[in-house]
C-alpha cells in the first residue's frame, strides 16, 4: 500500500527547493575556489588593464569573460582607469557561475568603509545601511568573472579564473612600452599629467605621442584585430 503524504504542498515545496538546489549547486563556483582565490589574491594592490565604471551595486557593468572585459547592462561613469593601480579587497560568491571582485582605489579606502560599520551585536541602526552603501559605492566598484568550468572540476575553475584575473590585471607583469602608448592614444581626452601620472611617461614624451597619432592614418576595428 502506498502511503499518501497528508501534506502534498509541504512535500511538493520540499521536492522544489531540493531540486532547485540541486541545480544551483551544479552551475555554482566551489567555496574551496573562493577562499583560495581570496588568500592567494585579495588584499593586494594591481594596475588594470581596462577601465572600471562605478555601480550602484544593483547593475554592475564590469564583466570578464573567456572572450575578453566588456560592460553590460546600465553604464557609468569610470572610476578606475586602465592602468591605476587598485586594491583587490575581496573574492566572492555572486551566484551560479559568477564571482564578484570588490576593488577600491586602496587599502586605506577599503579600511575607511570597513571601519564605518558599526561593531554593535544587533547590525546598523535604521537607515545606517543606506548611508553606509553609498558611502562604498563612491569608493568601491565590482567586477563579476563568468566561468564555464563545472563546479565539480576545482582545476578548470582555479585554472578559468586565474585567466580572468590576467585580462583585468598586470598579475606579476607590467605594462609594455606599447601598451602604454596605445593607452596614451586611446585616452587622448586625458590632461597630461593625468597620463603621466597613469603611464610613468615624461609630458614631453606623452605630448610627442599624441602628435604623431593626430598624423598617423586611423584604424578601423577589422585591421585592429
């Protein structure tokens, strides 16, 4: 005789949320990848190389893919320019097969919006968390990595995600001399010093660079690649 369960919503909400789990758990970043990627990689500082726009923290336009960084969704304005140099805070979990790096211009940064949370055992007080949120937002943005790997393969994922972090950052490398001039080309419409600034170059050297490209014939994205 098959027994009949007296509580078919409760038994067919069970079967939904282990099912659900079950597929979460399929397409998710393992916890073992996250905190090594977070001991080996989070809390140091590393020039980028591409431009990072804030976020609101409910849109973030900061994508990596094995096909390269792109912005998705609603734009920003930059925060961080190709070529800074930042602080990688922390690795995490953003759901199915994404993780969320939160950066902020540096550590001392980091530590202000760190130390702005009030140490109390019941959290912030009403309306604490808003002004908390924006006060990291116009310190911090986010950068989301897409893996492929399966959640079940912890090499390709440490592997996928180390490749990631190479086409956001200068990971034991730095930038080449023409990398830094084709910065110097594509972000003409910053003032001088702030190119300086970002490449190292001398003015006069930036200024000779810019010339040349105002002379140099244009290329279209197809001869580009």
């Amino acid at each position: 005789m098959i027994a009949v369960s007296r509580h078919p919503f409760r038994l067919a909400t069970t079967l939904f949320i282990t099912l659900a789990g079950c597929l979460t758990e399929a397409g998710a970043v393992k916890r073992e990848v996250i905190k090594t990627y977070q001991e080996e990689f989070a809390e140091h500082s590393y020039r980028l190389r591409v431009d990072l726009q804030g976020t609101n923290y409910l849109s973030v336009p900061n994508v990596v893919t094995d096909r390269g960084f792109n912005y998705q969704g609603r734009q920003f304005p930059v925060m961080f320019r190709e070529l800074q140099t930042v602080y990688l805070a922390r690795f995490s979990n953003a759901g199915g097969n994404e993780v969320a790096l939160t950066i902020y211009r540096t550590k001392e940064d980091a530590e202000q919006v760190r130390g702005a949370v009030p140490s109390t055992p019941f959290g912030p007080a009403a309306g604490t968390e808003i002004a908390l949120g924006a006060f990291a937002r116009d310190l911090s943005t986010t950068v989301t990595l897409v893996l492929q790997s399966e959640k079940k393969d912890l090499g390709a994922q440490k592997d996928e995600i180390l490749r990631l972090l190479n086409k956001l950052f200068y990971i034991k490398t730095e930038p080449t001399a023409e990398e830094k001039e084709a910065f110097i080309r594509s972000h003409a419409d910053l003032p001088l010093p702030k190119l300086s600034s970002l490449t190292g170059m001398p003015e006069e050297m930036i200024r000779a660079i810019l010339e040349t490209a105002k002379t140099a014939p244009q290329l279209d994205d197809t001869e580009k690649e």
